[in-house]
C-alpha cells in the first residue's frame, strides 16, 4: 500500500533469479518498469495486467517463460521482451504497440498440425497352452497372398502421390512468381537509372570541390583531397579552426540546382537550393566520461546528403549567412517540408560544431537535466555563451518535418521571461535546440538546496518570481492562437539569473512528451483531470502554477515522504487549511516567517486555492492571476518605502 504513487521501477541487471512474484495489483500509477538483464523465470504474474498506467516496460534478457495475454490491455509504448522464453502466438494488440521488440523468443504463431490416425492394434496370437511368442509379420490379406496390394493401400499411395503434386506445382509457382517481380523490378531500376544519368548532366553543373552531388541509388562516389582538406582536425580547443572549417564549408559547397528526383515531388518553379555537406567530427583524445556523449558520424555510408529546396525569402540562417537547412537522413528517405513555413531567425548548427563548443558534450558542461534530455553548456570561438538541449528520445520516431515544425514554433515566442531558440540541429537523426544561457540556477535549487539560511529566497523575492513566471504563461496562453499550453511546469523549468530575473524553458516543447513513452510524469503538479484522462488545457497549467505557489509559500515539495502520512501530499494537506489565517501562519516556510504580513499571506493564499480548484471551469485564467499577484508586488513596494 505504500508504493500506490510509485511511477518507476528499474531492478536491471542485478543478477535476480526465480519467478517474479504477484505482487503489482496495488502499483497503479506505475509508468516505467524495468526487470532487464536478470536470470528471472517463470510465466509475468497476473495482477501485471492491472498497471493501468503503464508505458515503458523491459523485461530483455531473462528466462521467463509463458504467453503475453497478461501484457495485451495495457497502453504500452515501449516493449522489450527479447531473449526469453515467450511462447505461444503474440497477442495482436500488442503489434500496436510503436516500440515493440521481441527477437529472442520461441514463438509459436504456426497452426498445430492435425493428428496422426493412430495405428491399428495387432491382433493377438498368443498360444495360451504352448507360450509361443507371435511373429511381428502382420497377417496377409487374400489379396496380399495372390500378390495383388490391398485396396487401401493404393487409395493411400494415390493420395500421396497428388498431394505432392500439388505442392511441387505451388512451389513452382510461387518461384516463377517472384522471379518475375524480381526481374521486373531490376529492369525498371536500370532504366531509371538510365533516365537519371541523361538528366543529371544537364541538371547538376559540377561544384567548386570537384564532383557531383551524390543521389540515391548510385554508387559512392570517393572523396577528393579538396574536401578532406575540410575535415574537423583534433583538437582540445574551440578556436579560430573550428570558426574557419564552418565558414569555408558553408561557403564552398554551395550548389544551386533545381532537380526533380524520382519519387521526389518538389515544386516546378524556380527553387535556389543549397547542398550543404555537415562535416565529420574527428575528436582527438576522448575521456571516458565523453565518450558516450560524443555522437558517432563515421558512418557516412549509412547517410546520404539530401538539400531541402526553399525559396530564398524563406531560407533561414545558418552559421555563415542565409540558406536552406540541411538535414543528413538514412539512406531512402527524403524528407519533405510539406507546408511548413521556415521564415525564422535561428541558426542552423551542425553536429561538429557544437560537439567543439560543448567539449563533445562532457559531463564538465552538464548544467542540468531536462525532462526531454540534458542541458549543455556551449561556448563559441567569439565567447558567446549558450545552452544546448539534446534532445534524448527515439528520434527515428520523429519525422524530420515535426522537428522543423517544432523549432519554427517555437521560434516565434518572444516575451522577457521566456528561454530564447537561438539555432538548431538535425542531423545524424539528432536533434539537439540551442538555446540563450540564462543561468544554471533554477527555483527548485533555490527553494530546496539551499545551503544557509541567509541565502534563502525573501518573501517579496518570492513574491516577484510568481508574477514573471505567471506573466510567461499568460503570454503562452493569451498571446498564441490557439493557446500554447506548457504542460511541464514545475520548479525546474524556472530558470533564475543572479539579479533573480525569471526565464522559462521547455516552452514548446510539450509535443514531444507524446512521442516518447520513457519520459517521467509531474505526477504532482498534474492537474486531476490530467493524470484521469491526459486532457491538457490552458487551465491545467493553471493548476501547475498553484502547486509551484503553494511551494513558494511553504517550501515544501509536493511530495515529502519524510513528513507524517498527513502532510506527505501537499496539495491534499495545504488545500483545507489555506483559508483559516492561522493554519496558513503555520505552514509558512520557517526561513520567510515574519517577513510578511497576515494580509499578504491571505491574499497570496487566496490565489493558490483558487488555481488549485479540482475541478478546471472553477480556475481563472492565467490573466486574473498576474493582476491579483502585481497588485500585492505593488503593495508590498509601497510598504517597503
């Protein structure tokens, strides 16, 4: 009963043996839940399939035994069952399921072969007065004995015989079949290939480097020593040569064309379009702790260079100057802009580029830890410093477009308190937002990290942080049509400067959270309606605000599991005392009491019970919000005077 708001379990390689035991009945609010790489075994208990809220589940690398019907109702997005000993036929709806993978097992999806007539018993001829033992030779029929085969027997052979026909008949054609397709197939690849070469020369002029641009479906054309001249070398240092291998690579691999691909639709007027080449990061000498930061991008035969046709209106800018973006997909796949308007200010970075600026995304420029990833610290040769979000999902599940999309949404919003898009990077089906560096401080390290009492937030510090940070969500919901909801609001998406200055991040971002079934959830800062049914709306955030108030007023989490069962949900605790003055006086964090007055803590006490309603038509919008808070920063302005 104590474990009802565990949301994730992770046991993975800890050398666990035996059957798992049936003990999840009481786990609803479980979310992730990993048993990986153990030497489990057994059938999954039955009470699995009441984890209702359950997402992510890996279970790899074990002995466990049985059939899936247990799994089949629960709303998985990522399954991992491989190397067991699954069995049976796999339940169909878990093939629904986007991140399935189950290699590894025994299963059987065949149809059991019917069974075969069982064979006459012999007939007994035991002498019961001699002892003499029968001989096994079955007696011969009058037929047998005149040397002709039993009618049965030739019924039986004549019945093989035709069945064997059949099947070799089947066999035949399904071979001639295929053989055909193949034949067809190759004959039209060649004759493509054919048409293509004709067009290519007239089409694609050669560039300055000395060669053509590489399409699908042809061979690899080697590099030339112009180009390898571009290589990023090794280096320690972010200087003066990663700055010249940007410039001279956007500058001299500049193509314009206007091609029309097969299978490729791209429109018939007149496009400028830009082959811009990403370049491949040589490290020198990489620590441990880099190595799994730094992305790999030798694999160049598993990529192809395709350019995004733009008009030049629309191009956005890249590191030197004003192109169309480029993005390195696998092999066959060619992304598609659609309608997607790229008529934005931010940069274009490539892989290489900001690998030298984060120091190949060492643990050293680790600031913090998103919930869509981590948090990089980027210095540029010019001594600009930013942040880099790399985004840590499945991104092969992430069209290139959606990503696009994303990134010119999010570089429309442009408010004081919210985190600035400064660029972006689609590469190597990673994508990673580069972002202004605000500070590594966030509320939730003010309020919970605090090392002395004097350095603690003041109240009317306290006070002023509320009200930008509301002010950064009435302008997501009222300055967007339709209103942009964040859906992750909590402490740590509050970022404070040393002056205090409020900026918010992961604005935008909350498209993302759908696409993976691996992130965590704000179970805490949920409103009710939120973690009943996932319905997202602008007074959902509402509520987030309120927990984050309510936080603020008495420096507590939202769940403390050191307190008294009572007081370990804060919400359930505070919400029935925050209209009697004097339970409000108590709950008061110990490091501000006395700062206020009984009048302001009413006031402010007024709002989160208001933001926190149950039920979200009773909340009001984030606007009356910013006005009741603006109104007490004024009046504690003027009292401080």
């Amino acid at each position: 009963s104590t474990l009802t708001l565990l949301t994730d379990m992770s046991l993975s390689s800890n050398h666990l043996s035996g059957e798992i035991p049936d003990v999840f009945s009481a786990l609803t609010g479980l979310i992730n839940l990993d048993f990986s790489s153990n030497n489990l075994t057994g059938p999954l208990p039955p009470s699995m399939g009441n984890l209702k809220a359950l997402t992510t589940l890996h279970i790899q690398d074990n002995q466990i035994s049985g059939t899936l019907d247990v799994l089949q109702d629960l709303p998985l997005k990522d399954l991992n069952i491989q190397n067991n000993l699954f069995s049976g036929p796999v339940p169909p709806k878990l093939f629904n399921v986007p991140n399935f993978q189950r290699d590894g097992n025994p299963f059987n999806t065949s149809i059991a072969p019917s069974p075969l007539p069982a064979a006459p018993a012999p007939s007994p001829s035991l002498s019961p007065s001699t002892g003499h033992v029968p001989s096994k030779e079955p007696t011969k029929s009058p037929d047998v004995t005149n040397g002709n085969p039993p009618a049965s027997g030739k019924h039986t052979i004549w019945t093989v015989k035709f069945v064997g026909y059949i099947l070799v008949g089947v066999v035949s054609a399904v071979v001639i079949v295929l053989m055909v397709m193949f034949c067809v197939s190759k004959h039209k690849e060649r004759k493509s290939k054919k048409v293509f070469r004709k067009s290519k020369k007239d089409v694609y002029p050669k560039s300055k480097i000395g060669r053509e641009p590489q399409r699908l479906g042809e061979p690899k054309i080697k590099e030339v020593p112009e180009i390898k001249e571009h290589l990023v070398k090794p280096t320690n240092t972010v200087g003066k040569a990663a700055s010249n291998v940007v410039s001279n690579s956007s500058e001299e691999l500049k193509v314009n064309a206007s091609m029309k691909a097969p299978n490729v639709a791209y429109n018939t007027k007149e496009r400028e379009a830009t082959l811009y080449s990403p370049m491949r990061a040589i490290p020198g000498v990489i620590t441990k702790k880099q190595k799994e930061h730094v992305i790999d991008m030798e694999k160049s035969d598993d990529f192809v260079e395709e350019p995004l046709r733009l008009p030049q209106s629309v191009a956005p800018r890249t590191e030197k100057g004003t192109v169309s973006p480029s993005v390195r997909t696998k092999k066959g796949r060619v992304p598609s802009l659609g309608k997607i308007d790229l008529r934005t200010t931010v940069k274009s970075f490539s892989v290489a580029s900001l690998q030298q600026y984060t120091n190949s995304f060492s643990e050293e420029n680790l600031i913090r830890d998103s919930r869509f990833g981590k948090v990089y610290l980027a210095e540029l040769p010019d001594g600009e410093i930013l942040e880099v979000l790399k985004i840590d999902i499945d991104n092969s599940r992430v069209p290139v477009d959606v990503f696009l999309e994303l990134v010119v949404n999010i570089s429309e919003l442009s408010h004081p308190n919210i985190l600035a898009l400064v660029g972006y990077c689609a590469e190597f089906e990673q994508w990673l937002l580069v972002y202004e560096h605000c500070s590594k401080m966030t509320l939730h390290d003010e309020l919970h990290y605090v090392d002395e009492p004097s350095n603690a937030l003041s109240w009317n510090a306290r006070l002023q942080v509320a009200v930008e940070a509301a002010k950064a969500l009435q302008y997501l919901h009222d300055g967007r049509q339709p209103p942009l909801v964040h859906q992750n609001f909590e402490p740590s998406v509050v970022l404070l400067n040393s002056t205090l200055a409020v900026q918010i991040s992961e604005c935008g971002l909350a498209s993302l959270s759908q696409l993976s079934g691996s992130l965590h959830a704000l179970f805490h800062y949920e409103a009710p309606e939120v973690h009943e049914s996932r319905s997202f709306s602008d007074r959902s955030d509402v509520y987030s605000f309120g927990v984050v108030m309510l936080e603020l007023l008495t420096g507590r989490e939202p769940y403390d599991s050191s307190r008294p069962r009572a007081e370990q949900h804060l919400v359930r605790w505070a919400s029935t005392q925050l209209y009697d003055i004097d339970a409000i006086t108590k709950m008061v964090d110990p490091l501000i009491r006395g700062q206020c007055s009984e009048k302001a803590l009413s006031r402010f006490a007024d709002v989160i019970g208001s933001c926190i309603q149950p039920e979200p038509e009773f909340r009001p919008p984030m606007s009356e919000v910013v006005q009741a808070l603006t109104r007490m920063v004024s009046d504690a302005t003027k009292a401080s005077m």
